[in-house]
C-alpha cells in the first residue's frame, strides 16, 4: 500500500464568473513524481498556487502528512516542506545569489540584528557546490547569471532544505539540455530520498518519461490519474481534450469559399523575445484564427499587427503595400485591435461609455473643429445600442460594467469606426455565455459585410467553431494551420501547439 | 582546462565588480577637475579649496544615504528639505539650552519622527510617495514658522564643531558606515533591494512589504537628522520655510542617492554616493569659479539631475511613466 504524503480534498476556486478548479480531491503518494498536465486554463497552475499560498482557498482544503496545511505565502510554506520552481523568473535582481537561496529565511543567520554575510555566504556556496554548480559564486550579483543559471539557483532555493513537496511548473522549456538534465537529476533525488515531485509541463513525452504517475485536469476537473508506464502520448491527449463543438453558439456553416483577395500581409515578422520569423496573409472576409499555449506569442501577433510592438521587425503591409508600423497609421488604415487585457489596454476605464466609443472617431464627428457632447451621445449611443450594450446610459462610466458589456464597448467603438480588419485578442476570456453568443454573431455579421477578422485565442472551441483559417503556434513560430472543417478536433489542434 | 577557466571567470568579474565602478568614479573627478582648472586656473582646484568642496559634499551625501533606502524601492521623499529646515531650527534652539546634546538628539529625533510620519501616511493613504511628502513638506514648513515666529536661529559659535574638520568629517563617517552596516549586514537591506526588485515576489516570500516601507522611510529620516546638524553647523544659521521654498534642498542629496543607484552594480553604492556629492560639489564651485551667474548653477542643477535619472533609470519599454 502505498503511503499519501498530500492529499487535496474538494478544493475550489474561482475567478469572477470563471470556476478555475471544481472540487478537485486528489492524493500525491510518498516517493513518486507526479505529472500535472491540462491544455491552457485547465487549472493546474492556480491548483499549485493554492497549495504554495500564492492564492487563497475557495473552500476544501490541503492534507499535508496527515495535517492540513494552512499558509499564506511561499516562504511558509517551505517552512511547512512544501517548496515551488516557478514559470517565471523566481529570483530577484540586486540581491546576491546568496541572499536569493536565503530570502525570508534570513534569520538563521542573524544574531543580535547583524546579519552574519560571512556564513551565508559560505552555506550558500557549500550549497551550490554540493548541487554541482561550483561555477556559481554565492556572493556574486544574481544579475551577472542568465535566465538558464537563475534557474539552477532556484533549484537549490526550492530543494536545500529536502522538501517533503517539490512543484515544478512548467520549468523546462526555458531550459537548454543540460540544465533539464540537472534537473531531472534533483527530481529523480528528491524522489529517492521518499519524497514527493509534482512535475507540470506540456512537453507530454517528457512527462512520460520522467514521471510514476499523470493527472490530468480539464476546465478545472480533476479527469484521471494513469501510471505512466501504462499510457501513449495519444492516451494522454484524449484524456486532455473530450469537449464536443456546441453548434448553440458557433458558425454552422462549412465549406463557403473565402474570397482570394489579400487584405493583409505579415512578412517575416519578428519580436525579440516573444515571436519568431512569421509570416502569413489575411483574406477579404475572413475569419483568421491563431491559437497555441498561453505564451507561445500569439498574443504579441495581435500587437505586431496593429504597430503596437516594441522592436518588432519584417513587415506588416496592407493590400496596397501601405505599411504598418505604428499604431496612428493601423487606425487611419482601418485596423481595429481588441487586447486581451480588456482594462489596462483597451478601455479607459475611469471614462464615460460615450467617450470610450468615440475615442478613434473624434475627427469624424468633428463639426466646424468643435466637438459637441451631442454628436458624440448619439454617436456612442446608436453603436452601443446595436451590440446591446446593458447600461443606464451611454454617461455611465465604463468601470461600472461587466467584462461582457466592457468587451461589447470595445467592439461599438471599433464598429463605430467602420474598421475593415479586426484583431481580436482573446475576445471572450471571462465573458458568460450569453454575451459570448453576442459577440460571436456579431463576428458572423461582421464577416458577411466583408470585414476581416484575426481571433486570437487560448479557447480551441472557439477557434475551431468560429473560424475559417486558425493558424497554430509554438515557441514562437508558427508550428500548423488547419482550414474550417466539421472533422478537425481539438486533439489535431493540440498535437500542433504542445 | 575548461574547469579551470570556468573556475576562474567569476574572479575576473569580481574584480570588476569591486572596484570598476570606484576606478570610474575616480575618473570622472580627475576629468572634472582638469576642466574647471584649464578654464580657471587661479580660482579652482588647489588643495584647499578642494577640502571646502569636500565638507559641503558630506552634508548631502548623508543625506543621499537615507535616501537610498527610499529610492532602492523605487519611492521618493521630497520632503528631506523640510525636515532639514525644522531639524535645523530645533537643533539651533535646544543647542541653546543643552549645548552639544540638544543639538545632536534633538535633530536625529526630530528627522525620525518625520520619517515615521512620512511612512505612516504614505502606507495609509496609498497614493504615491512623491504625493505625500510634497504634501507633508508644506506642513513641515508650516511647523519652522510656528517654531520660529519668521526669526532667523542662529547657532552659538560654541557649538559648532560640526561644521569644520575634523568633527564633521567624523559624523559623516559614521553616517557612512552605518548605512553600508545596514545594506550589507541586515535584513533591513535585503528586503529593501528584494522589494525594489519585485515587490509581488517579495511578499511571496514572506518579506512584510509595508513594514519596511515604513522602516525605509525612519531611515530615511534619521539619516537626515544628522544631516540637520552638519547643516546647522557648517551654515550656523536657518530661516524658517513656507511655500515649498525648502524644496531646492531635496535635488542635491536626491543627486548622490541616483549616483548609487547607477554604480549599485559595482557593489559599493555608499562609496558612489560620496564621490558623486564630490563630483557635484565640484561642478558648482567650478561655476562660481568661472564666474558663471547663480541662475546658470540652477540650469546646470537641473540639467544634471535630469541626465542622472536618465542615464540610472532604465524604463520598461511601453510602462506608462506619470
């Protein structure tokens, strides 16, 4: 029998009217890895982020040998054997490397308010030695490593002090070979000193290979644990994906031409750090999906399209070799843009819904060089009732609206401008299902009248339901595209982007 | 043969790291100097003269000391001209009635306790540092007038040690090491560094963000009650101020506080902070030398405060700066 080292218990979360994680009971034993594995938004990060206190607990709770664990941030929780390798940089500029391993831990070292540097310095090198990484000086800057040596520093902060919990989320694609080496290297350690590793990726192979055993979450629901001796990595997809289209709100059409006209070509484009070497073309009246893992960089398409990349280079050119390369000439040349983050980028917020409609159209409702209120409340007004924006009047500030009626002003303002190419970025991320169904046909009507769309999104559903082309990305670059077809599924998409 | 080298890297790098930024520092004086001497041979540069540069710039670089702790954090206090104005008059005043011990309690309370204040406020009301202590400054002042019924305070020639060597060199010293003592040798500064770095991950870390706000803030003002008698001293007199007139002795410590933030990587920001109220203290002197009018000083102040923030600050590319 084996032995359960944590056992979660009807944990929930939710995020407004997004239900993350749903009563997910699961126990992780003693001396095994563990792979956590899910498409985007399956919840397996906010699952993890509960357990290391990064967020709260809806309700149910953490069994940590036998206790339940109650912390509220990370460095209690290590206190408590449960320690974290996070996505993202975890370790902080302008501290030593010493200091990093020893952040929140620092008192051991202190006597009297003096902090004894001297013996930190020396147990993080006697550290960094034991783990290999001579080549690392404990009392050097963390700024003088790159990512790839940050993140061997993060494995001894996570493990020095041999947790009875090790997550790893998704750490591996930021490393070369080697670096996963040593990493694997720990995992395989810590597992055989009797503790536990829950190892989150998408690289599917890699979790064969390297785990005793699989969860897989879907939509925030715990589906199945398997050994990973027992399954393929095509058992695991179908474990991964099961939704069937829902014809209620997509397209039901297939098959219709799109027209050959190009009114929007994407040459060679590049941004440092986010997207590599793309090219594609965007047709008269087409939908244009792009989908692909959360940071894959789809998102950064959107922004490269619309002129609102940082260092971008290749080209972005309208049909008539207009060139797009700031965000005043997107606009003058009819390009819409919808970011995905809704209120930092999109809307002005603390604004009225009529001011944020006619942000773009000002000089259009200009009359003799004076702007009046007028003009602009029946402008606002006649876009916002087409969509059905739900609102008092079009004088009530934007922050008093939902996500939905925030996103449909967003799309009045665009409307409003008679924009021919829209980019959509992630259109209905924490929007219910009645606005969703709005704005999905407003996208089919949008496209009947010739308009083109790009949608970018982490939702296959939506891209497989909505549009006619979806362009599929990884790392990067552009890695599939698949056209409209009632046969595509969500496990073609995924075998494309992880 | 390739562990070897590998051994070895971080050795160079450490060299540099220790002492590049000193070297360069170092050199910008001698630059420095040797402008000002070519265009004023007779009025700059002797020995002497460059002693009296020196003792100015000891005043402001403790103040650029306190706040370091403030700026590492990515906050400002705009508030230290104030504090010195009130400090310095109290210290005038208690010098009067307790010699040597009110003019070096009275001013380090009183720069704590503003300190505490600017920290309580700012943690409270969360709205922006500069907000606050520009707010508070105007009420600091306020207190100088009250304090003083608009008289000059003048401090007896018998309390002014401070304001010559070997005294005030010797204050200033211990200014300096304590502060290096603080960032080096406590939490206090590795949780200031930790949340001017990330403050999200910081408190993932179990550091508590708001309390060392607060304790940035005392330090902060501490650091300016010492100034306050070094102020007090060297000038030996002090007006009360109103209307934000003690704002233009923010820019001169706020100077030496950006010369440490741009070395920090050099690992000695207290050093920088010291040669670079030097190299400050030098350019204006080298103006009065070359017989430029006090206005030209105030462009050459504000040019060279923008060019430091500049050259030290380095902006995400499209963060919304306001």
């Amino acid at each position: 029998m084996e032995e359960v080292i944590l056992r979660a218990e009807n944990v929930n979360k939710s995020f407004g009217i997004t239900h993350a994680v749903k009563d997910v009971t699961l126990p992780f034993n003693k001396g095994e890895i563990r792979g956590l594995i899910g498409e985007n938004g399956s919840g397996k990060s906010t699952l993890m982020s509960m357990l290391l206190g990064i967020y709260s607990i809806d309700s149910g709770k953490f069994i940590l040998d036998g206790k339940e664990l109650n912390v509220n941030n990370q460095v209690e929780a290590n206190r408590n054997g449960v320690s974290i390798i996070v996505q993202e940089m975890g370790t902080l500029s302008g501290l030593t490397v010493a200091e990093n391993i020893f952040l929140g831990n620092e008192d051991r070292f202190v006597k009297f308010g003096i902090k004894n540097t001297t013996a930190m310095n020396r147990e993080a090198q006697a550290l960094l030695d034991k783990y290999g990484f001579n080549r690392i000086d404990a009392t050097m800057m963390i700024d003088n490593y790159d990512f790839e040596d940050r993140k061997l520093i993060e494995i001894v902060k996570a493990t020095y002090f041999d947790p009875k919990v090790l997550v790893i989320d998704e750490t591996t694609t930021a490393l070369s070979q080697s670096g996963r080496d040593e990493l694997y290297k720990h995992m395989n350690r810590i597992r055989d000193e009797g503790n536990t590793v829950i190892f989150i990726s998408h690289d599917l192979a890699e979790v064969i290979k390297y785990t005793n055993s699989i969860s897989v979450l879907r939509d925030g629901v715990l589906i199945d644990t398997v050994q990973s001796s027992d399954v393929t990595e095509d058992d695991l997809k179908k474990l991964m994906v099961g939704r069937v289209l829902d014809d209620r709100y997509y397209r039901t059409d297939y098959g219709e031409a799109v027209s050959d006209d190009v009114v929007l070509s994407v040459k060679n484009v590049s941004v440092p750090g986010e997207i590599k070497n793309m090219s594609f073309e965007l047709h008269k009246g087409e939908i244009l999906g792009i989908g692909g893992l959360s940071e894959c960089g789809m998102h950064e398409v959107g922004k490269a399209v619309f002129g609102a990349s940082y260092d971008r280079t290749g080209e972005v050119t309208l049909a008539d070799g207009t060139p797009i390369n700031s965000i005043t000439t997107a606009i003058k040349h009819s390009i819409a843009y919808a970011s995905k983050d809704r209120d930092n980028e999109s809307l002005v917020i603390n604004d009225s819904i009529s001011d944020n409609i006619c942000l773009p159209s000002m000089d259009s409702l200009r009359v003799n060089n004076i702007l009046l209120n007028k003009h602009l409340n029946e402008f606002a007004n006649k876009y916002a009732k087409l969509i059905s924006v739900k609102m008092v009047d079009v004088n009530q500030f934007v922050s008093d609206l939902s996500g939905g009626n925030k996103q449909k002003v967003v799309l009045a303002r665009w409307i409003g401008k008679n924009s021919d190419i829209v980019v959509l970025d992630s259109p209905t991320r924490g929007i219910d299902v009645k606005v969703k169904a709005d704005i999905y046909a407003l996208m089919s009507e949008m496209k009947k009248q010739g308009k083109s769309i790009i949608v970018i999104s982490e939702e296959i559903m939506e891209l497989l339901g909505m549009c006619d082309r979806i362009l599929v990305m990884k790392d990067g670059a552009l890695s599939g595209e698949f056209m409209r077809s009632p046969t595509l599924t969500e496990e073609d998409f995924i075998a494309k982007m992880v | 043969m390739s562990l070897k080298e590998s051994t070895q890297k971080p050795k160079t790098n450490k060299f540099v790291n220790n002492y590049l930024g000193i070297i360069l520092l170092l050199l910008l004086v001698a630059v420095i100097w040797a402008i000002f001497k070519i265009l004023a041979p007779g009025n700059f540069g002797s020995p002497d003269k460059m002693l009296s540069y020196l003792q100015s710039s000891l005043i402001y670089a403790v103040g650029g000391c306190g706040l370091y702790f403030i700026c590492v954090m990515g906050l400002f206090d705009f508030s230290i001209g104030a504090n010195v104005v009130l400090s310095s008059i109290l210290a005038c005043v208690f010098a009067q009635k307790f010699g040597y011990a009110g003019l070096i309690l009275v001013p380090i309370i009183c720069g704590t306790l503003i300190g505490l204040l600017n920290g309580i406020v700012y943690i409270k009301l969360h709205i922006p540092s500069m907000i606050v202590t520009v707010g508070l400054a105007l009420i600091y002042e306020s207190l100088s007038v009250f304090a003083t019924q608009g008289q000059e305070q003048i401090l007896q020639s018998a309390n002014c040690a401070f304001g010559t060597y070997p005294a005030n060199l010797i204050l200033a010293l211990c200014a300096f090491f304590l502060t290096a003592l603080i960032i080096k040798y406590t939490k206090i500064g590795t949780y200031t560094y930790a949340i001017g770095s990330n403050e999200y991950v910081a408190k993932n870390m179990g550091v508590s963000v708001n309390k060392y706000k607060v304790v940035a803030f005392v330090l902060c003002g501490f650091f300016v009650g010492v100034m306050s008698i070094l102020t007090i001293s060297y000038g030996t007199s002090m007006t009360a101020a109103s209307s934000l007139s003690s704002m233009g002795r923010n820019f001169t410590p706020l100077m030496g506080t950006f010369f440490g933030l741009a070395f920090r990587k050099y690992g000695k920001p207290i050093t920088a902070i010291v040669i670079g109220e030097f190299i400050i203290s030098m350019i204006f002197n080298g103006f009065v030398a070359i017989g430029a009018p006090s206005t030209v000083q105030n462009v050459v102040t504000g040019a060279a405060l923008l060019l430091i923030v500049m050259v030290t600050t380095k902006p995400v590319k499209g963060i919304v700066v306001k």
